[in-house]
C-alpha cells in the first residue's frame, strides 16, 4: 500500500512542492517500502528514533528532524541530519551551531512559526521573529544556514481558518526575504500535513510533511 499512497500523493502536488514522508513510529520495513518506490527524504519527530533509523537504512535517505528538538539530544543528529525543521528559539539555534562546529558541518535548519490558535504549539511569534532577522545570523551561528520557515496550522474543521493561518505565513515569509534575509539559500517555505497539504501548497508552501496518507494512521 504504502507504495501506491506514494505516487497518488506525488500526482496530487504541484510542480516544485518537495514531499517529505514521516514516517515517526513506523517501522524501518515501512521506510524500506518508500526507498524501494523511490522515495528519499523521510522525516521523524524524535531524535534517537531518528538516529537508529538512520543506522540501518540506506545513506543516500535525506533525514529531516520535524519535531520539537532538545538541545541535548542534538548531538545524536548533528553527524547526518539533512533540515531541522523545528528551529522554535534562538538558544535552540545556538546549540545546533555548537553542534552543527563540532563536526565541522553546517547545518540546514528552519525557524518554526507559531500560527496556529491553540498555544500548545512551538514557535516564533511575528514580533520575535522580526527581532531574529534584524541580527546578523550568518554572523552568529556560522554552522548552520537558516533555509526558511515552517509552521503547523490549528487542527480545527474549519479550513478558512486554516487556510488564512497559512496565508499569514507565506505573508511572513516573503516579508523576510524581501526585507530582512535576502539570501538564495532562503527558500523553504514547509506547511501541510495529510490534512491540510492541499490548502498548503495553494497557499505558497514548497515543502509538505506528509505522514499518514503514506504510512497509514499511526497508534
Ligand atoms: C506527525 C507530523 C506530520 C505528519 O502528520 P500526518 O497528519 O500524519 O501527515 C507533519 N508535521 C509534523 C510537525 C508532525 O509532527
């Protein structure tokens, strides 16, 4: 099956949307399905799940860290992770530059934008994130390079809401670049889940994180 949600949901994206399967609690015999349908870039929400993955399946698998991250579980990552999505602070940022020095890498990440209603979600609000670009990042935190935004729109019926969470977003987002970070690598812009990707991506998403419409309903 998982072969099959794949190319159904590859038919249904518009050109230049990349997919990125999450695959978060699946087992690696899922993953290996994907690889084989020629999927290869995976996402997972905890660290060390990702870390064991990455251990046993092909090297050539783009791993992307979509959930909350801790600082001091970034060290299990820092050698092989390819985009860390959920960049919520800028001490996070720190310590995935410290991290990111260690091994003499620089380290693909996005900031994580707070746009949904309810407050139990992570991220930026529009005044902080305004106060992060005004500093000199590259600066800063010369090991990683910040591609972009991501965000989680509120899981409500209500696609209105969702889709103008979105809007704000891409709002956000090209102010950024226009304004206040104009560099070439900044260009990811990551919103969509199973539920909402095709709001997303009519909105100006270029990146959907799509899990259960892959895999299948998690437990
Ligand atoms: C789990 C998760 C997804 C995928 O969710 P589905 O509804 O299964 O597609 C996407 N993004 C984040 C941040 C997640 O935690």
């Amino acid at each position: 099956m998982v072969a099959e949600n794949l190319d159904a949901i590859k038919a249904s994206l518009s050109p230049g949307v990349e997919l990125v399967a999450i695959s978060k609690t699946k087992p690696v015999s899922a993953i290996e399905e994907a690889y084989e349908a020629g999927q290869r870039i995976f996402g997972e929400n905890r660290i060390q799940e990702m870390a064991e993955k990455y251990e046993q399946l092909p090297k050539d698998i783009q791993w992307h860290m979509i959930g909350h991250v801790q600082d001091n579980k970034i060290k299990y990552m820092a050698p092989f992770v390819s985009l860390v999505h959920g960049m919520d602070k800028e001490k996070r940022l720190k310590a995935l530059n410290k991290e990111a020095a260690k091994v003499d890498r620089r380290i693909d990440c996005l900031v994580q934008i707070h746009i949904a209603e309810e407050d139990s979600k992570f991220g930026f609000d529009e005044s902080e994130v305004f106060a992060l670009f005004q500093k000199d990042l590259e600066q800063l935190y010369p090991h990683i390079r910040i591609c972009g935004l991501m965000g989680m729109a509120t899981f409500t019926e209500d696609q209105d809401q969702v889709r103008r969470e979105f809007q704000g977003l891409k709002r956000l987002f090209d102010r950024i670049k226009s304004e206040h970070f104009p560099k070439d690598y900044f260009k990811v812009l990551s919103m969509g889940m199973s539920g909402d990707y095709q709001i997303a991506q009519e909105e100006g998403s270029n990146m959907v994180r799509i899990g259960s419409s892959i895999f299948g309903a998690r437990n």
